[in-house]
C-alpha cells in the first residue's frame, strides 16, 4: 500500500505513512458527523412513539456532548493529517526536485525548454500539493466511509438503505463518464501555462527592444489574451 501511494502520488516514505493516516482520519470525521443523525432517528422515533421525552432529557443531552466532542476532536485530527502533513512532504518534494536539478549536467538544461521545465516542476508540485490536502485523503476517506455506512444501514434497515445510496452509482457513472472531457481541458491548460511562461521569459530577453519600438502594450496584450484564448479552445486576437 505504502509503495502504491509512493509510485501514483510521488510520496516518501513518510508522506505515504501520512497519507494512509490522513484518509483514516477523514473516515474517522466522516462516521463522527453520523452520529448526530443517529441521535436525531432515535429521538424521532421516540416522539412517533409518543414515550415520555422530558424522561429521557438527560439522555439526549449526554448525547448531543459526545457527538459534539467527537466532532471536534476527529475534525482537529483530520485537518492535521491532511493540511499540515501535506505542506511538510510539500517541502520535502521541492527539495528532491531541486537536488535532482543541481545534479543534473548543463546538457540536460540545453536540450530542454526551460519555461515547459519551470511550468512543469512548479506547476505539477502545486497540483500535487492541492491534492494531498483537498482532494485524494477525502476521496479515499470517503469512498471508505460510505461503504461502511452503507453496510451499517442495510444490517440496520435495508429499505432505509436503499432510499440512501442509490444516487451512489449514478454519481459514480457521472464522475467516470466526464474524466475525459476534464482531462481534455486539463491538457488545454497546461499548454496554456507553458506558452505564457515562454511569453514571459521572451518579453524580459527582448524587453529593451520592444521599448525600442513602443511595441511593449502590443506584446504585453498578446501575450494575455493568446494563453487565455488558447485554453479555451478560441481563436486568438493577437499573439506573442
């Protein structure tokens, strides 16, 4: 598992150990916010029932506590395990990356275009970062958590179960059907990015040239409008 995680996500050691511990406390968040249904079912069964609710005060005030401590307490945990462990193996990534680099001969940096390096490294660094604190401990956190729901619902009342998860597939259809189209204009994007850091990286060589020729508005604004035309998929008014 720990190999899984290191090769699909460009994790060490530690940071895959933290992520299976982060997807853990997501499960942990996630169960602790069922609590308070369950509490909520009970004490509306309790009223149908017509029992004697002023009886059971005590009961339900203990319990809205509990789910209250636990809430806080797994909430903590999982913003700790995912945010914090996150930005630590953030920084050790950017550090291999960057002794790799200075290991690397002037050859390599030859054959190379720089901006696609620059907008690669960094650009690719910050996509990993954001998903190890928004998107792939929650993911697995609560692809894991609503099996166990799932479970717990259809043991406790199969038609409740039902009624609950049958958007489940559907919305899994939904995700898996417009991965392609997001990847299309992911790759839209990120040719997007690589052409304004080559802008970019030309305008500060030539700079002294174009205000030369009073020609730095015009580069300036094709140099906006064709990165931003381009990953939408539009003709471009100007261009660099």
């Amino acid at each position: 598992m720990i190999n899984l995680l290191k090769r699909k996500f460009a994790l060490s050691d530690k940071g895959a150990k933290d992520m299976i511990i982060a997807i853990i406390a997501v499960v942990a968040s996630n169960l602790a916010l069922m609590f308070p249904v369950s509490l909520l079912y009970m004490f509306t069964g309790d009223y149908i029932n017509g029992e004697n609710l002023s009886a059971k005060i005590p009961f339900y005030a203990v319990g809205i506590i509990i789910c209250l401590v636990l809430i806080l307490i797994t909430t903590i945990w999982q913003y700790n395990a995912t945010f914090f462990a996150t930005y630590i193996e953030s920084g050790t990534r950017r550090i291999s990356l960057a002794e790799k680099l200075r290991k690397l001969p002037l050859s390599f940096f030859a054959k190379r275009d720089l901006a696609d390096l620059t907008s690669t490294i960094m650009s690719d660094s910050e996509a990993l970062e954001h998903a190890g604190s928004h998107q792939i401990p929650q993911y697995y956190g609560s692809i894991i958590s609503t099996l166990i729901i799932c479970v717990g619902l259809f043991f406790f009342h199969w038609k409740m179960a039902i009624a609950a998860v049958w958007v489940v597939p559907i919305s899994l259809i939904i995700v898996l059907t417009s991965k392609r189209v997001q990847n299309h204009f992911t790759r839209k994007q990120v040719a997007a990015k690589i052409d304004l850091n080559e802008g970019v990286q030309e305008f500060i060589e030539t700079s002294r040239d174009l205000k030369s020729n009073n020609a730095e508005n015009e580069y300036l604004d094709g140099l906006v409008n064709y990165p931003l035309s381009k990953a939408n998929g539009l003709p471009a008014s100007s261009s660099s």
